[in-house]
C-alpha cells in the first residue's frame, strides 16, 4: 500500500477543500452572515495551510495500483465528507456532529436525504455550502483533483476507475487529465446553462444558482421547505429538462461537442434510458389521472414525469408527495428508484447499463437451453460486452444484494415500519433521498439511531463509489504487505 | 419440438393422477361423505380412461433434447394443475375455477397460500386432497413418473434436471429411474416416520397423516383455521424438526444410507443451512422476548425456531402470527424466505447452494481488485465451480429480480398497501404461503384481482421449476422449427 501517496492526495484534497468554502464565504458576506462567514473564512485559512504543508514534498513512489486507487478514493471520500460537516456544527445549524456527517455524506454523494426537520430558518450561506457539496459530488471531487494537479496517468485511470459510475469507464482522449478537464467544462457548461434558464423563468438569483447546483449533480437538496412545489411550472419543467440531462452518460456530450452525432445517437443505454422515462410518466400519469390524485391531464404528466425523472437521476426532488399516489405508482418509482441512470451519469442507482448486461446475460441463459450450441454471448452498442465485464456486473449485483440485505436488518432494529425500513436503504444506497413511508417526500432521516445513521451513511457512499471501494477498504488483506 | 413426447407424457400423467385420487376418494368412503367419494370416483374413472387411451401407443420417436424436457415439465405442471383443480370446483369447496387453480397450483409448487378465508368447514376427503398436493409437488410428480415408468435415460435425466430445485442436479446412481425410486423410498420413509411421531405425540390420525404430507412437502396447508397453534408444543417440535429435514438437499440422506457420513456432513450447503437457521432463531427469540411477545424465553426460542424453519424450508406453517413482531424478527424472516432452503430438497426460494456461489463469486470479485493476478474460482464443498455453473447462477439471479420486479408492477395495480403487495410476490416466487400484511400468516389471497391471482400463480410455478421451464415454453422460439 502506497501510503504516501494516500497522504499526498488527502493534503490535496484539503487545498482544494479550502478553496471550494470561498464561495459559501463570499455567500456569507453578501447577505450579512457574518458569523457564519467568519467561520468559513477560519477553515478556509485553517484547511489551506494545514493542506499546503501536508503536501508540500509530493512522494518520490507515486506508483499506483488498482487496489490503491480504490482505497484512496474511498479514504479520500470519508475524510472530504468529515471535513464538509465542520461548518454545519461550527454555524449551529447541525449542532450533532454524526447528524452533520450524515447531511454532508448526503451532499456529497448526491444522496439529498437530509436530517433537518426544516431548512427555512438555515443561513443562506450554511444553505449554499449545502447545495454546493451536491455539485462538488456529482462529478466528483478526485475527477476535479486529476483535471487541476499534474500526475502519472497510472495514478489517474485508478482514481477514475474508482470514482466514476459504471461498469466499463470511457476515457475520450488518450490522457486522463484531459479526459477529467473536459468532464468538468461540460458540467460547468450545463450548470451555469440552467442558472440562466432558472432565472429568466423566475426564480430569484440565490434559488437558481443552489437549485441547479442539487439538480445537475442529482442531489436533491432544496433551500425551502416547500422544496419544488414552491416554483411555476415552467421553472419545474426546465428542473426535469436538467435533471434528465445530468442522468445521461456525459460520453454523449463528449460526442455532441466533437460533431459526431451519429456516435452520440447509438448509445444504447441513453435510448433506453429515456424510453424508460416516458413510458412510466405515461403510466403514472395514468394511474394517478384515474385515482383523482389531480383534475387535469397534463398537470398529472407534468408530476408524473417530474417524478419519475427525479427518481431515476436519483435527485430525489418532489413536487408532490408522491407517498400518497396508488401502489401501481409508488411502486414503479421504486423500482426506477433502484434502476437509476445512465452509467457515466451524476445520477446514481444500478445503472441502466448493468441492467442491460442483467437482462441480456439472462435472456442467453434462456437461449442457451433452447439452442445448447449458440454462442453465449451479450452485446451492447453493436460490440460484444467481454466476459469479464459480465462478470463483474453480474458479482456486483450479487454484492449489491447482500449490502441491501444486511442494512435492512440492522436498520430493521430501530423498528421502524417495515416500509421505511426497505425503502430507507434503498433510498441512501442508490443515493436517491426520500423514500417513503417515514423517510418520504415529507419526511427526514433525523429519527433513526445513531447505528442506523452510520449504516445508512455507508450505504450513501457504497453507492456513490459502487460498491468496491469501500469493500476493498474494509477488507484487511488490502492494508497488509 | 418432440410433440409425440409431450402427449405421451401428459396422458401417462393423467393415469397417475387417476390413481391419486384414489386416497382421497377412500377419505370421502371412511368419513361418509358420499357425495365427495362419488365425485372423485368419476374423476378417477375419467382420467384413466381417457389417460389410458391417449398413452396406450409409446411415440416411435423418444429422443428428447434439453428444451423439450423443459417444456414438458412446464406444460406437464400447469395440465397437472388444472385436472388437480377439478374436485375443488366439483365439491363446491371452490366454485370459482381460477380460484381452485390457485388453491390447487399453491398446493402442488407447495407453497401453502390459500383463497381459503376458512378450512375449518372443508370436507375431510377434499382436505385430504389439498394436503396431499403438497405431497406429490414436493418431491415432484414427473420424477414419480420417472422412478414408475420405463423410459430411455436421456429422455430421463432431462425431465429430472427441469424438475429438481438447485443449480447442478446430482445423479446417485447411473440410471435416473434408479435415482428417482431411490428419491421417492427415501421421502416416503420421511413421510412415515413423521406420521407416526404426531400420532404418538397427540395429534388425531387425520391430522397426522394431512400436517405430514404438508410437512415433508414443505407446503403448509393446514387442516383447521387454528394452523398450527392448535397442537402441543412437543408436536410443534416434531413438526420443526421434519421441517429442517424435508429443507435439506437429499444427497445427505443417500449418503447416510449407504453408510458415507463423512460425505454426507461434507456438504457445505446444509452447514450454512443448519447455521443460519440457529443464528437467525437465536436473533429472533432474543429480539421478541424483549420485545414482550411471550414472558418465557424458552417458548420464544420455540417459536423463533419454528417461525425460521417453517419460513426457510418455505413452508409457511405459523404457530403465532409473525407480522405483529418487531420489524427486525420479520426482516430475517423476510430475508430467510428469499435465501430459501437446500438445493435438492423439497423446499423453495432461492437455494443456499446459489446464495453461496453468489456470494463467493461477489468475494472473488473484491479479491480480484486487490490482487489482479490470483486466480477467480470459486468453491464448493472443497471442489471448483465450473465457470458455466457460475455464469448460470448468476443469469438466474436477473431472471429471478426481473420476474420479481414485473410481478410486482403488475399486482401493484390492485392498489393494496406496499407491504402486502411486495410480500405477496415474494411468498409465493419462493413458494412460502404466507406474506405479510393483508397475505400475512392470518390472511389469505382472497381478494386479489383475477389478474393478480393469474401472475401469482405464474410466480408459484416459476419458483417451483426454478423460472427456466416457464420461460422456455413462453419463448415462442423453442416451438420453432
């Protein structure tokens, strides 16, 4: 294990920690916080020096291997997201350090589910930084690390690999460093794109610049308790438009920006994706028109659609308490809940892309016994998925399944409804937010216990890492010689 | 498609079932319901006649490929299932036909839910019949047709491979019709045995005899509405104990039998079996004693016990009703119902054996990361799985999720709460009986809608011949030339 290496890349990360509360700071400044400022700008101090020191001398090993790119990224994580909780305690608005970690795993992860009871009376500054570890987490924050500090491209593909979601990582051009650069202007592009359209359909500067923040990184923060419910509908409608966007496997943008189109287009996973999404708004839409949930057509495929979208990006926002909709509903948002986006994607979840290999590599097993001499084999954009791939999706579900089994039981022991106790789990493991029953569109994650937080703050970033990462750092063999 | 085969196979089934409902028919003379007795004597009458004609010539043609001997079994199952409705509809204990289908489907796949809201006021000879389903299931009707009827081993080893839960189907002997009677002499010794033990302990011979057949087939039809509560604890024991028998692979006893212990204890499978099922109802008796169930430890281990084992070997028994326990006893229980019992026994679920590569494949997939160059195999009983198990296993757990979640969309649409909904499919996938809420182990499947009852009843068939014979058959490929 390449211990300097860890040490080097957490004193980077604490740099660039510094430099991201700069702009919680300005925030604080510009609406008269200034306690709250004052906080920020002791951190940002106290990071920056504490960071630049720890990293001054880079390590002369900077050789890295798989297992050391997984395990400094799930290190990397941990530490980031003990770091983001600091202002919540330090401004009072989460005076319980474990409840702070929770809020800021949430962030971070793009989970959005929160353990405030009410987010109308929090500083406008502490709200920013709340939004803005949503969008720090979307792409990621090792990504942003590669695209800023010069390093052995070895070092980069493991951080990456770790990092990113889906089965199979694509790097656009030979070198990663230019590969996470790109990531992040596409990201910056879209952001500030919805900022504008936000604010032109009526939405106050501060709700647009936050509100984009939690959509493009699929978090699901709000800065009001009337969370999206509060915004016209056209506001609502560009929220669906951004949110779908950001659950698209961002290689499409690549493609987009360099004129290939056609390559863009044969994406099976993005066809798929958004299929997905109109027929199940259409189903809901159904479904809730019937059950008299709202008089008018549209509206009800406006809020179908909005949910939908919102679930499968595993954003998590709600425009309606869709806990209250008919079982055929709820129970096809679940469902979607668990599918998630598109690989690639700020969105979380399964992956529409490994449900693709799941349900391909089944239906050759089925094939197989009709035809004994078929050549198994599963396809995907026109090339054959190699077997180790395959492989690999078909383990990770078998250790998706076990890590949802063993939270469910140990959230189980709070006793809580047996609804909120599945949903709870699936909520923060595919990095959603809101389940339902006690967790909610209306509900909050603040009752659970202490073990039920910490299990849960696991599942946030087992799923935001997919998995492996966090296994491979709990595993001992990993840290012996 | 060998057609020849298939009508074959289906009217030599049809002089099997002739001489079933022979028993039944003796019940109704003893118990003096006249008018019972008649019906299933022209039953009788009918289905060998017809049976007879229709497999007096055997086909010229008698090779059979994999597909085929899936396809028969589905077919041969569901044929199976309506004749065996028959006498519920003609007794007038179940007038409506889809109704008698399920009863009949849940009684043959042996899981043991019922559209029964009471039993207490069923004849005796037509609650002979419902018991004696579970019977025939569980070890398997076309394996009986194996071990009774002359047929080239190719045709042979093929039905039995569609027919036997577990992902690799042991031979004991060379010739399958040797290993089938073997099979059948075994589970009847079982049958005996128990039988005689309830009767010693209390229980009146009807019972005995009917609670036996429900036992060793691991159903959990009971004859009265009190299930289980009614006997004594020492019966409860038994009945625990030829539950946890009947849920291990069967090899053990062949094993036993031909004085191979050592080969017998070697079995990893039935090690995990025995362990969780203590561990589980160690966690359980602790969480409802102090949850205030029951004041006597001693009685909560009982019931633990039996509540895990009757769930594990899906058979659905209930001496208290589990769904008025704390969220975490019925998240095991839950979780127990999905992991099922032993391959190569005459319990559902998901199988241990694959809970086990799955979750050792899932290790090698960890392992891998940290050390890129070992080797990924994965082991058995101290043998290597061969890839092609894996791969299968694997496929089956996203066939198994698939039907899983299309099932549930589909019963959703009935609109009962989410709980009910969720538990109903997985009771009766894995072949258990009971759920939880409105199909918990006080209720029944009643008021399900006709197309609800028609997707459970899929979901039982699917999780007795282990999904692939149902989709085989529904695939419209495999009756393609």
């Amino acid at each position: 294990m390449n211990y300097g290496m860890i040490r080097y890349t957490l004193f980077r990360l604490m740099r660039i920690m510094a430099a991201l509360l700069i702009l919680p700071f300005v925030v604080g400044l510009i609406y008269k916080e200034y306690d709250s400022a004052e906080t920020f700008f002791i951190l940002i101090l106290v990071m920056f020096i504490v960071g630049y020191l720890g990293s001054f001398k880079k390590p002369a090993n900077q050789v890295l291997y798989a297992k050391e790119g997984f395990a400094i990224t799930a290190v990397a994580w941990v530490v980031m997201s003990m770091l983001g909780a600091i202002p919540f305690v330090l401004t009072g608005t989460i005076p319980n350090y474990i409840d702070a970690l929770f809020e800021t795993i949430s962030g971070f992860t793009t989970t959005g589910g929160s353990i405030l009871t009410s987010v109308d009376g929090v500083e406008k500054s502490v709200q920013f930084w709340r939004t803005f570890t949503h969008w720090i987490g979307g792409m990621g924050v090792l990504v942003f690390l590669l695209a800023v500090v010069r390093n052995s491209d070895g070092y980069s593909i493991h951080l990456m690999r770790a990092e990113s979601p889906g089965p199979v990582v694509g790097k656009f051009v030979p070198k990663v460093k230019d590969t996470a650069k790109i990531l992040y202007l596409i990201y910056l592009g879209i952001t500030l794109v919805e900022m504008a359209l936000l604010k032109i359909s009526g939405l106050p500067l501060y709700d647009a610049i936050t509100i984009s923040f939690s959509t493009v990184g699929t978090g699901g923060f709000a800065v009001n308790d009337a969370g999206m419910g509060n915004y016209s509908t056209v506001s609502q409608a560009i929220i669906i438009v951004f949110m779908a966007l950001c659950g698209v496997n961002f290689t499409v943008y690549y493609f987009l920006l360099n004129r290939k189109p056609k390559e863009a287009f044969a994406i099976e996973e993005v066809k798929y994706y958004f299929g997905t999404m109109l027929v199940a708004a259409g189903l809901i839409a159904v479904n809730i028109y019937r059950a008299g949930i709202l008089d008018s057509a549209q509206m009800c495929f406006h809020h179908a659609l909005f949910s939908v979208t919102s679930v499968m990006t595993t954003t998590g926002f709600g425009t309606l308490d869709f806990d209250k909709w008919p079982t055929f509903s709820k129970m096809i948002l679940c469902i979607l809940s668990l599918t998630g986006a598109c690989a690639g994607s700020t969105g979380g979840g399964f992956k529409f892309s490994r449900v693709l290999i799941i349900v391909r590599n089944a239906r050759n097993e089925l094939n197989y016994i009709v035809h004994p001499k078929a050549v198994k084999r599963v396809y995907m954009d026109k090339h054959t998925v190699d077997g180790t791939t395959v492989k690999s999706v078909t383990a990770y579900l078998g250790i998706y399944v076990i890590t949802f089994i063993v939270s469910t039981i140990i959230v189980a022991l709070d006793n809580f409804d047996f609804q909120t106790t599945v949903t709870s789990v699936a909520a923060t493991l595919n990095n959603i937010g809101p389940g339902l029953g006690m967790v909610g569109p209306a509900g909050n994650y603040s009752e659970f216990s202490v073990l039920s937080k910490l299990v849960l703050m696991f599942d946030m970033l087992a799923g935001r890492l997919e998995l492996l990462p966090l296994f491979v750092v709990i595993k001992p063999k990993t840290w012996r010689k």
